[in-house]
C-alpha cells in the first residue's frame, strides 16, 4: 500500500494457532465412549491476539481455496452471493469462526448440511451438525445477499468493498476482506481463489489472476458472468475484484501476461500505465528474482481513498498512480508483502 501523502505507507500479516489437546482422566476413561467423543471436540478461538487487529483471524482450522460466486447490481448497489471454502481442521472442532461483516446471510452449510450460526460483531459463528476431526477436509458455503458496505477505520479510511460511480471495487488492507466475503482474515493463511463474477452486459469485471475462458462465459437477461482464478496462494486483504466501464489493455512483460485496465475517469492514462507496468515488472525481476504469480497488471480507478493498493498480481490506483514510483512500490510488494508475507501486522 501506499498513501499519497506518505510515499511509504503500507500494512501486511496476521499471528498464529492454538491449539487444544483434552487429555484422558479416570473418570473420562469410565465414561461413555460417546461422551469421549463429544469432549474431544472444543471451539476454535475466535481471532488470533495480532497486536493490531486481535479480532482478524481464527484458530482451528487452515483454509485451501475461496471460490467466490457474486451477482451484483449497480443501480441498486446490491449484492448477491455464496461464498464456499474448502478448508482442513488443525484440531477437533465442535465449531469455528469466521470473519464477516457483509450482508445479511442467507444460509450456511458445512459438507453439504445446515449449520447453525450466530453473528456476533465482525465474528461469524458456525456450529456444525457433528465435530470436525483434526485432519478432515471440510467445506463451508455460506449465502448472503444485500448492499456491501466499506469498513470505516478511523485512522485508515475505507476499506473493502467500495462503490464507484458504474460499478465497484475491492481495496481490502488490512481488514476490509470481511466486508464482503466470509473468510479466515488473516495475511498467514493464504489460499487460492477463484471469482464467478455476474454483471449487467455493458460492463467489465476484472480480479486477481487471469480469466477463464477468455473472461466472458455467458450471458443472460442482461447480466454477463466473467470468471477469474487466481492460482498462487494469497492473503484474504490482498483478493480484489474491479466492477465498471473500463478499458482493458493485454499484452506481455517477460513473458508473463499483463493486464490492465482504467476506469472512464481516467482512461486517458491507460496506455501509460501498461508501458510502464511491464517496463517495471521485467525491472524488478532482475532484481528481486523470477516474477512471483502468472500475469502481471495494474487498474486505474477513481475511489476517493487517497492510496493505491498492491492486490495481488494486479494493483489498484486511486485515479490512476500519481507517478512512476507508485508503479514501481506496488509491483516490488508482489514479492514483497505477497509472495513473502509476514506474521504479524505489527511486522510492516
């Protein structure tokens, strides 16, 4: 991240697990061996105690991949959406939390069941039918739907999902992720995405990675779906997705794809930024090393949070970069705080 008034401003990654072991008594020994099992199974902790943000993160569990699935109207800046993570128990779990404080929810899963659940501020409380053992891959799906807002941090400014004038764009550090997904938030748990984005026709959808099936997948009643994947594991603040009018250029920097786009408010700065994004990212590989993701890229859009963010693989501008070394530290963070993450906030 960097702030226009600050040129080296930034913020990146969570803490650690703990985790629970019941030991045997005598009298647990004497019991059933039904009561055994249901004692084996404890509550994952709700945040993981990050110095800056205790409440980002849970404990109990580590999550392989998001696939995001999102239908989203402009005119009425309403969201619908499933959410579904695929994710391993790191110990017995009776229930878990995630982070969330998007929509209204419409309905939770995990494996296939409904699951009870309780929202409590930022903490999404699930309690599966039965205890999920250490070890067990498990997958939650979780239905919302309705009007995403930003998250509102007093020293920060926005964060998240924010609305632009045709459409939407993610800019989630260090939190923001919660506001309109349901994830493990926190930089140490990093996973792979995919994005199943659903759009009226005229506009475009852009997020991290590169598109499936050359972006657009079909088209109904108006509304248009593009997906996206992002394949290399990534922290939850770092996920994006860019809804709007933009003009899209493609073409290569070492061999790698890059993308970028720019909204209406700012299209005259197009070209400029995919010259030098390429210029930078092939730059920055003979020096830091091999490019760490599959495309490269950079989105030019007017947001009014006065910084630019390093999404991975495809950093957003506020307004387009104000100048070639905004360009330059966004792009050195896709190793720098994307590839090599860190372990705590207080590590930026």
């Amino acid at each position: 991240m960097i702030r226009r008034s600050s040129p080296f401003a930034a913020l990146t990654a969570a803490a650690g697990l703990a985790l629970v072991t019941l030991q045997p008594t005598a009298t647990a020994a004497a019991a059933s061996t039904e009561t055994v099992r249901a004692s084996a199974f404890t509550p994952g902790s709700a945040g993981l105690g990050d110095p800056y943000f205790p409440h980002a993160g849970n404990g109990g569990y580590d999550v392989g991949h998001y696939d995001i699935k999102l239908r989203f109207d402009p005119e009425e800046r309403h969201l619908t959406a499933t959410t579904t993570i695929t994710a391993t128990a790191t110990e017995n779990l009776s229930r878990f939390n995630l982070d969330y404080s998007g929509p209204k929810i419409r309905k939770v899963e995990v494996n296939g069941k409904g699951a009870p659940y309780q929202r409590k501020g930022q903490e999404l409380v699930i309690t599966p039918k039965r205890g999920l053992p250490s070890g067990s891959t498990f997958r939650v799906e979780v239905s919302y739907a309705g009007r995403p807002k930003a998250i509102k941090d007093k020293a920060l400014g926005l964060e998240g999902w924010i609305n632009t004038e045709d459409g939407a764009v993610v800019v989630s550090e260090p939190d923001g992720a919660r506001s309109w997904f349901p994830a493990n938030d926190n930089p140490r748990d990093k996973a792979t995405f995919s994005f199943e984005v659903t759009v009226p026709a005229a506009l475009t959808v852009l997020a991290n990675g590169e598109p499936e099936n050359s972006g657009v997948v079909g088209v109904r009643d108006g509304y248009h779906t593009m997906k996206w994947e992002m394949k290399q594991p990534m922290a939850t603040y770092l996920a994006m997705v860019a809804i709007g009018k933009f003009k899209v250029s493609e073409g290569s920097a070492g061999g790698v794809p890059n993308i970028t786009a720019y909204g209406p408010s700012a299209a005259e700065k197009s070209k400029h930024l995919h010259r030098t994004t390429a210029k930078v990212t092939k730059w920055a590989a003979g020096v830091f090393g091999t490019y760490p993701f599959s495309s490269t890229g950079g989105i030019g859009e007017r947001l009014d949070v006065e910084y630019a963010l390093e999404t991975q693989g495809r950093p957003v501008y506020d307004g387009g970069p104000g100048n070639d070394l905004e360009i330059v530290h966004e792009l050195a963070h896709q190793w720098f705080g994307n590839s090599v993450g860190l372990r705590s906030w207080k590590d930026i």
